[in-house]
C-alpha cells in the first residue's frame, strides 16, 4: 500500500468519527442512532491505521479476497442501522395514530360540550374556523 493511499484512508476514517460526533454535538443525530454509525468509522480507523488486521481478519474468517470481508461487514452494518431505523419508525407510528386518535377524542369532547353550553345559553356560541353550516373556512 502507498502512502497517498494510507493517508486518504486515514483522513477519511477520521472525518467520518468527526462529522458523527458533530452531528450528536448539534443533536442532529442523538446518541442511539449513532452506535453503528460509530462502530463502522472506528472499524474504518483501525483498518486504515493498521491494513494487515484486514488481512489477518479475512483469513480468519476464511475470505478469499480482504476487500470482500469489507463489503460484508459493511453490508452488516447498514442492515443493523436500517433495522434500528425501522425499529424507531414502528414506535413512533404506533404514538402518532393513538395521539391522532385521542386528538380526535378530545375535539369531539369539545364540540359536545360547546353544543351543550350553547343549548343551556339559549344560543350558539360560533365555533372557532368554522361558519354556521359546521363547514372549515
């Protein structure tokens, strides 16, 4: 391996791990979201430092080719990423229909509630957005 290609991949690894830590910094990425993003730039940084642990991993593993143990557990990786975000995105639809439906609960409340103290004033106090004919404006 030539030094150019050494230090690119040095480079790379180590901006990765910074724009994840940034990233968390600015919570634009909270912290369980970036375990496997993390897990996978300091798996990069070490590869990169240290190219013969590739090597030595792949014929362990019993992989002909180091590049292809990359692909592998890189393709590992983003299924773990992928399979928490799906995780996540099951959760927060299951709150969003039960606060859809308790919103929904509530407004019909209201409307019956404003029904009744508009039968007990002798009149019909308007709804707010809405016109006489029940209808959004």
């Amino acid at each position: 391996m030539n030094s150019v290609t050494y230090a690119f991949g040095i480079v790379a690894a180590v901006l990765a791990l910074v724009a994840i830590v940034e990233l968390m910094r600015r919570g634009t990425l909270r912290e369980r979201h970036a375990v496997w993003w993390f897990v996978g730039g300091l798996l990069a940084l070490v590869i990169a430092v240290f190219p013969q642990t590739l090597t030595w991993a792949s014929r362990a593993v019993g992989v002909a080719l180091p590049v292809n143990l990359v692909f592998f557990v890189t393709i590992g990786l983003l299924f773990l990423v992928s399979l928490q975000y799906g995780a996540e995105l099951t959760r927060i639809e299951e709150k969003m229909r039960t606060l859809a439906e308790t919103a929904a609960f509530q407004q019909n409340r209201i409307e019956l509630l404003e029904d009744r103290v508009g039968e007990l004033t002798g009149g019909s106090p308007p709804r707010e957005g809405r016109d006489d004919s029940g209808a959004e404006r």
